[in-house]
C-alpha cells in the first residue's frame, strides 16, 4: 500500500457555526488522491472512519456551511477534534482499509452492523488430527468449516443426530476422547453405530477424514451423490441377498431424506445464492439474509444496526456484503439485494472470492417472490427489535429521564401528547393527537380532528385550541372528555419551528403558556423549541430519540387512517352531492346544524335558509335535490315490488 499520512487540528471552539470557515485545512494541504480518512476527539479517539475517491474535495464538505450538512454529519463534526488520512493506490484500497479501520476502532459514528442474536452454526474441525462435528455459537477459528446459521440450536443437534447414521465422524471432546484411547473402550456413540471410533482404531486417520469431508460435501449442498452411492449399495447389497445390510442402506437413505426435508427447496439445485433484504426507518435498519445452497435454504441471519450516519440504501447493503463476506467460509457466485452496492464493493468481493459475482436487484419471477420474503422477515425482525425497546421498563425510564434533560423540564414527563397534521395536496385536511403514558401509547385515547384549517401552522393552531378548550359546564365536560380532563407535562408537534411557534400561540391564548412544547422535524430528526433559533441535537443511539420518533409515527398513523376513512366515506357518496351552489364548507355546515341529512330532509326551507352561508334560493335547490331524491328512491322500491 503506498501512504502519505497527514494531520489537521481543525477544532478549536465550541462555537462551531462561527469558525469552521476559518479552521477548514488549507486545500492546498489535502491531496487530491483516493484515500481513508479519520476524525478524532479531544481524547485522541477515533469516532468516524471514511474513504473517498478525492480526499480534498470530500473533506472539504466536512467544512461547508452547517446549515447545508445533514444532522448527523453536523454532530461528529462538533464532536471531532482533528482529522488525518492516508492516500492509497486505488478505491478498492481504500475500501479494504476504511472496512479495517472500522473493525479496528469501531467508531460510534460509522453504521455497526452486529447480529442482534448470537445464531449456532454446525461446525466440522477439520484443523484437528481425528476432524470433529459440533454445534457451535461465537467466534470463528481457522481450519472449521461452518454451515448455517440456523435460527435453533435444536433443529440443527436433530439434524446431526440423523447425519451421523450416515456420517459417523467423531462428535466428542479432546478430554473424551483421549480417554477412550488410554482406556481402549469406546463411546455409547460408537456402540450405536453414529461414530466410526477413530479413537480405538476401527477407522483409520485417512479414512476417519474422508467420513468428515463427505459430511461437508454433504452440507454444502452436494446431496445426489451421497444419495446415489447410498442407493446402488443396497441395491448390491439386495442383489447378493445381503438383506440385513441392505436394510441399513434403506435406514441410511431415509435419514438423509429426513435431513433434507428441514430445508425448504425453492430454486433449482444448481442455485446457490444470498438473498437480502431491509426494512429501516429514520433511525434504525433492520437486515434478513437467507442463505441458498443447491436450490435450498440452509441458513438464515439477521442484523439491527443504528444509522448513526447519513448513509444511502447502497452504502447500507455494500457495508452489509463486505461484513457477510468476512464470516462466511465462501461467497455465492449470485447475491440478490434490494439495492446494488458501489462498484468497489463489488470489485473487493470478486477478489475476496478469486471470481466474478451477479449482484443485482431481482425483477421477476420465484427469485423476486423469495425476496418479498425475505423483506417481510426483515420488517419482522425491526418491528420485534422496536417492541423489546418499548417493553424494556429500563429504556422507558432512560428515554423520559433523557427528555428531562435535554429539553430542561422540571421533571420527567410521565404524559405526553403528540399532533399531526394530514391532507391530500392541500385539500381535506385532518389532525390527530396521540397519547403517550411511561412511554407506552394509550389507544383508548387517541383523538382526530376534521380541520377547517388549510396549511399546517393553521392547522396545529386549530388542533391545540380544540384540544386545550375551556369547558362550558365543567362537571358535564370532564365526564365527556375524563381522559383529557388533566393536561400533558410535555406537548409535540410534527414539524420544525413554524408549527411548534403555532403550537406555542396557541397555548398562550388557551391560558397554558407554561406548557412546554417541542417540535420533531422529520427530515433531519431535530427538536425544535419556541423562540429558539437552534434545534436541540439528540444523539442517535438516545432512548428520547427513539420516544419521539415513536410517537411522531404513532400520530401519523393515526391521522392517516382517519384521512382514510373520510375518503372512503365520500367515495360512496352523498345526496347532498351535486346540488347547485352547495360546496364542501356548506355542506359542513348543513351536517353540523342538523346533525344528518335525514333530519335536513324533514326540514322546511325557511327553517334551511336559517343556517350561515344558505340563502332562500340555496334551500329551495335543496329541498328540491332531496326531494327528487327521496322520490326516485320510492319509486324505486315501487317497481321492484311491482316486479
């Protein structure tokens, strides 16, 4: 590897939007060659590893105007200290040291991506004199060939026990197994007939080792010839009227086929391929992979990983492949994904395997269908992920006492509500408010709102108003309403500071200024106070984060299904639809006045004409329209009984 290695301190101030233009590195002092770069703290650690094919024009996006960077890109410039790099030959290079740079510091802004369980592999040690077969959790070691992963321990100890009928290759520890030698008797294993006793001589060192590599062979997917040789013996064996041994044979053969049942066959035997997929969210992705040997699915895994940078779908699945590639004792020649990774992922991969691998995104047919299955595996495992964290009492306690501190509130908020606003281009507008107690959601109390409102900041306007309203008759109202008869220590709104500054209003008029308020915008996940100019940057890896991110989506869902169901409604129509002069704010009107269109039918049109908006002229058109439609539906139901 050819290396020039630079150093920059570049942080000198806490006032970070002030004087990064003045602490950039001189261009001048960046070269403009491939290479892996580094950012440290205060305390020399490395907290984000990165490579680029022009070093001085991707460190120099480091320095642009903060507003332009992406939170996260922000956060770990305010927490760098200094930077250095060094220029490799090429971007494959670059990739292989930026992939052993993160192993080696693992920096806690770079995506981990870790198994979010510890999955057993079957294991044949080959390194050892007499190879032996063990299940297996944990770290790899050289000279074992590893077959999984499986999702259970026990299916795969079920699946070796009827293996070693076939196979019998020694399962037992040095321990036991230099004892059986010292001792000259062997094994409950051996007596049994799924051991071939190496230790006492029964097989030789040569042919003990074959059994073992048979195994493999069998493992990796090569079952037809084990089968057909298995086959033609006992068929031998019937022919020269060897009827006990052929029945052995017959045994043989069935525990093979049992062994092969508890994989699923999906593709033609020749296949053998990784399939991926994700679901993620702002926060966190969640990665299922499937692993396909000879047409058949022998193992799967599953990764959770914290997007603690802005990394793109392809980066997400190029970072994945490489980690995949380091465990796995071969790389398939075809790797199905949801997004092709960059060229030098790729490139690093064929070198790793000595061949040329097809990655691609499948379109159609039963490899497109395993796919869909393996992404609906992945949006499986992210929801379990996101359910353990909401019934983890100690992560609720963490996330309100983080909240606590990061938005300087008295005590922690045991209650909070969430708004969210809904419409269709501007059109049908909604709201909904959400209830979060101990950081669980309260269905029960979830509320939405058809709004009179046509943009946002009106919107949450309208909905704090409602919600936070005086009661006419107290006693009577707070029955109605029990669950709202207290008000929440902490109120949140969808959106940035426009919709929290309306949200804040709001609350002044209603009374309730000492409420507090905040505000989670979307696109860069920051919270937003009243009157503030700067968001409140909560790091990643925070429970609070992830509180309020969960009630936001709650919110939205519930908005959504509200907006929903109002536009199914209207698409089956009304008869008040069509009726001259009558639109969408009458007809709220009419329904609110009335209360139905059965009771707006038995009204007269002077008593119509009374309602705002709805003049002499208006009424008689509705009467007459209701009318009419009153008529055609009695006749109607004439000529079907006439019929």
């Amino acid at each position: 590897m050819s290396a020039w290695l630079g150093t920059r301190s570049f942080w000198a101030s806490p006032a970070y939007a002030g004087v990064v233009a003045n602490l950039r590195p001189e261009p001048a002092s960046i070269p403009d060659e491939p290479g892996v770069y580094r950012f440290r703290d205060e305390h020399e650690r490395v907290i984000y590893v990165g490579k680029a094919k022009s070093l001085r024009s991707r460190l120099g996006s480091y320095f642009a105007d903060p507003v332009t960077l992406h939170s996260r890109t922000r956060s770990m410039v305010e927490a760098a200290d200094s930077v250095d790099w060094i220029v490799v030959a090429s971007e494959v290079e670059a990739l292989q040291l930026e992939y052993s740079w993160i192993k080696e510091f693992d920096p806690r802004f770079n995506v981990r991506f870790r198994d979010d369980k510890s999955y057993p592999y079957l294991a044949v040690a080959l390194g050892e004199r007499f190879p032996r077969a063990l299940v297996t959790r944990g770290a790899k070691r050289v000279g074992t060939r590893y077959f999984g992963p499986y999702a259970h321990a026990w299916a795969i100890r079920a699946t070796l026990d009827l293996l070693l009928r076939v196979f019998p290759v020694r399962t037992c520890s040095a321990g036991v197994f230099d004892r059986a030698r010292r001792s000259g008797r062997p094994c409950l294993l051996a007596d049994i007939g799924k051991c071939s006793a190496p230790c006492v001589g029964r097989v030789s060192e040569e042919e003990h080792r074959d059994i073992a590599l048979e195994l493999c062979a069998f493992l990796s997917g090569q079952a037809k010839p084990v089968q057909r040789r298995l086959r033609d013996a006992m068929l031998a064996a019937s022919a020269s009227e060897d009827y006990e041994r052929a029945a052995r044979l017959r045994d043989d053969l069935g525990a093979l086929d049992r062994a092969l049942e508890r994989n699923t066959v999906v593709f033609d035997e020749s296949v053998d391929a990784d399939i991926i997929g994700i679901a993620d969210d702002e926060l966190e992705a969640a990665f299922e992979v499937f692993h396909v040997r000879g047409g058949r699915i022998r193992g799967e895994r599953g990764y959770v990983v914290e997007k603690v940078e802005d990394a793109r779908l392809e980066d997400l699945v190029g970072g994945l492949l490489l980690t995949l590639a380091e465990d796995a004792t071969e790389i398939p020649a075809e790797i199905l994904v949801p997004a092709v990774p960059e060229p030098t992922v790729i490139a690093l991969l064929e070198q790793q395997r000595g061949g040329s691998i097809d990655i691609r995104v499948p379109r159609r047919g039963p490899k497109r269908a395993l796919a869909e299955t393996v992404t609906r595996n992945a949006q499986q495992r992210l929801d379990l992920h996101k359910a353990r964290r909401t019934g983890d009492l100690t992560a609720r306690s963490r996330a309100l006492a983080e909240l606590q501190e990061a938005l300087g509130l008295e005590s922690a908020p045991l209650r909070i509500e969430t708004i969210d606003v809904s419409h269709l281009a501007g059109q049908d507008v909604v709201g909904s408010l959400v209830v979060f107690e101990d950081g669980l959601v309260r269905p029960g109390e979830k509320r939405t709102f058809a709004l009179t409102a046509t943009d946002d900041t009106a919107a949450i306007d309208e909905i704090v108003r409602r919600r936070f309203r005086p009661p006419t008759d107290a006693d009577e109202e707070v029955q109605r309403r029990r669950a709202f008869a207290y008000p929440p220590q902490l109120l949140v709104v969808d959106g940035g500071r426009p919709q929290v500054d309306a949200a804040a209003r709001a609350l002044r008029d209603r009374g309730m200024a000492d409420l507090p308020v905040v505000g989670l915008a979307k696109r860069l996940e920051e919270v937003w106070r009243p009157g503030n100019d700067q968001p409140v940057i909560l790091p990643r890896s925070s429970e609070g984060l992830y509180l309020l991110q969960r009630m936001r989506d709650e919110a939205h869902r519930a908005a959504i299904q509200y907006q929903r169901r109002k536009t199914r409604r209207r698409a089956r129509g009304s008869a008040l639809d069509g009726i001259p002069g009558l639109g969408p704010a009458r007809v709220k009107a009419l329904l609110a006045h009335f209360g139905s269109v059965a009771r707006l039918r038995e009204a007269s049109a002077e008593e119509i004409a009374l309602v705002p908006g709805i003049g002499p002229k208006t009424a008689e058109a509705i009467m007459t329209a209701l009318g009419s439609t009153e008529d055609e539906m009695l006749g109607a139901s004439s000529t079907e009984g006439e019929g």
